[in-house]
C-alpha cells in the first residue's frame, strides 16, 4: 500500500469551487484530462452563464422542447424522480426561486410573500415533461427553471472515478468543492474531516474514514444572510418556498454514487432527524451523519464508514 509521502496533489478551480485530486503517482496528464472532464460537464450543465445545453432548455420554457445530450438528459431524468415524491425537500425546478432568493449573492433579502407564492406555482417538478425517445425536456410553463446546483458535482464527481478507474487508478480522490469521491484504501481508507458548521474553515468537529466511497456534506452553515436576526440559508424547501427550517446545522451522505450523496443531503434535510433515520433504516446501501444546532451528532449503521469525534463541545447520540 502507498506511503502518504508518494500522493500527488493536482488542484484547480472549476465550477466556481476548488477542486483537488488526489494520486498516488505522478501523472499530470491524466489531471488533465479530469480537469478537462469536469469543465465539459459544466459547460453543459450551468445556469451561471448564458450559454449551457440546460440553459437551452430554460430559454424554451413554455415553448417548446429541447433535444440535449445524453449525460444531460440523464440527470434530468434522475433529478426529477427524486423531485416528484410529495414528501420530498428536492426539486429540479427550484431555479425561479433560487434566483428570487439570491442567497449568498449580492443584494440577497427576504422575498414579499405574493413572489413567494405567485414562483412556487412555476416550480413544480412534474411540469418538467421528458421524452425518451427524442431524449428531449419540455418546461411546460413559461418562467421554469431547472437548476441542478444540488446534484451536477456528484454527478461529474462519479464520472471522474469511472475515468480514473478505467485508467487503472486503484487508489485516489477527487474533492469537487465538497463532493468527495474516493477510489480504494491507502493505510486502511480515506480520512475525510467534518467541517464544524459555522466555524472556520477547516475546523473540525470529526473524521471520517471510507474506502471506495463518497462523502458529501451539506450545510446550513455554507451559504446564508442574515435580515432582523433571523438567518436564512440556501438550501429552500420547495413546499413554501422558504430556507428549511429544523434542527439540522449539516447532513453528510455516505454512498457508492456521490450523485446519491447529494440528492440524500437534501431529501434528508427535508425530513430532519426523526424521518430522516426511518428512512435510513430502509436504504442500508446510504449512510449518514446529522449534526444539529444543539451539538448533537447522529451516525447510522457505520457499516460503511468510521468516525472519530474530533471536538467535546459535540455529542453522540443515538
Ligand atoms: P453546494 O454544493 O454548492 O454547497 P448544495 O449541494 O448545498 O450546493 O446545494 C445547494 C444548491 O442547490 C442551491 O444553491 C440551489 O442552487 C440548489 N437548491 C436549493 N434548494 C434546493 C432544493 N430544495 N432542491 C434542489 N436544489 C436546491
Ligand atoms: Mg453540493
Ligand atoms: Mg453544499
């Protein structure tokens, strides 16, 4: 097994977020090729530019349907059968509101309640209307959205392990800002920090230990404004069109598919903790690890990973 002294480090910035891979031998091309494979996905998958094969599909809202490549109708097609469930916190269509809310950007404020309700009326998953045969999306309604802000990095983060993986890479990582996918074990697994939420970056209240597993995180903490001392973050809940509201500070997902990662993080922020582990308790195949506002930490089964408390001020519960 390699030695930490042999791991080379290639780093970038992509999708407006640094991303790091991780090998275990020299190979600056095939970082290349990764930086390459993730600015491809990007460039189809943005809504932060005017050009992208999603945006096509936004532009034709309310009038017509859009052929779009293979990888971007796929994900589509995924994002909406997590989205249409009634008690599910992910939704593919959230774009209107998310730009309405502009959380972490400029000029971010609370909304007035009538653009509140009047966006929720064009956020609706099942308008989303996909035909496999032309491989096409239709917004049925003028003014949709789709946004795949969630889930585009577990999505790329997957297929840069299947392009290490195909190149014979049996040990590496690739952090994609946040979404950590891992290939292999070296000295027994990754370890992999858990960010203390409002705390400085790279303070940590645990570690998590993996092999061949991705790790995402999800946090209140990461992107909020505050207005009459109250903190509104970016994750919405798509049933009032508010930030979500419980007693969750971040949900971190253990999983095969980063993908799974990041659609969970939010289906489990939905539910907070009570639903979230009843869930859990039905897909053995998906880990996870709350941490709430009162310092508690939740983990389950740890079929699939290992953790280390890092910081007494935190508990564990169970
Ligand atoms: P990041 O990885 O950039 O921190 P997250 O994975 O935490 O982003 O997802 C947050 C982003 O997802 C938001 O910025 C927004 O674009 C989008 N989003 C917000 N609420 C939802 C939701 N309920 N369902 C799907 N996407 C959402
Ligand atoms: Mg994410
Ligand atoms: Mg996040």
């Amino acid at each position: 097994m390699p030695k930490d002294e042999s791991v080379y480090s290639y780093s970038a910035v992509l999708m407006g977020s640094p991303i790091l891979l991780k090998l275990f031998r020299r190979d600056e091309a095939l970082a290349g090729r990764v930086f390459a494979l993730i600015k491809r996905y990007e460039d189809l998958f943005t809504v932060n530019r005017a050009e992208s094969e999603v945006m096509d599909i936004n532009r034709a809202a309310g009038q017509r349907p859009v052929s779009v490549s293979a990888a971007v109708y796929q994900l589509i097609k995924c994002a909406k059968a997590a989205s249409v469930p009634p008690a599910s916190a992910f939704n593919l269509a959230i774009g209107p509101l998310v730009k309405r809310w502009r959380i972490g950007f400029q000029g971010d404020s609370v909304p007035p309640e009538v653009d509140i309700q009047a966006l929720l009326a064009i956020t609706q998953p099942q308008d989303v209307l996909l035909d496999d045969a032309r491989q096409s999306v239709f917004l049925a309604k003028p003014g949709m959205e789709i946004d795949l802000g969630a889930i585009a990095k577990g999505y790329i983060a997957d297929r840069v392990r299947d392009l290490l993986r195909k190149e014979g890479v049996r040990e590496g990582l690739i952090n994609l800002g946040g979404n950590v996918q891992t290939l292999g074990a070296p000295e027994g697994g990754w370890s992999i920090g858990l960010q203390k939420p409002f705390a400085a970056s790279g303070e940590l209240v645990g570690a998590i230990e993996v092999v061949d597993k991705s790790v995402v995180t999800s946090g209140t903490y990461e992107r909020y404004f505050e207005q009459d001392g109250r903190r509104y973050h970016h994750i919405l809940n798509p049933h009032t069109g508010y930030p979500l509201d419980n007693e969750l500070d971040s949900v971190t997902i253990i999983s095969t598919d980063s993908l799974d990662g990041d659609i969970w993080t939010t289906l489990l922020y939905g539910a907070g903790v009570e639903a979230g582990r009843q869930w859990l308790a039905r897909r053995p195949d998906i880990e996870a690890i709350f941490v709430t506002k009162r310092r508690e930490i939740f983990l389950s089964s740890r079929r699939h990973f290992r953790f280390t408390l890092l910081d007494d001020g935190y508990r564990l519960i169970d």
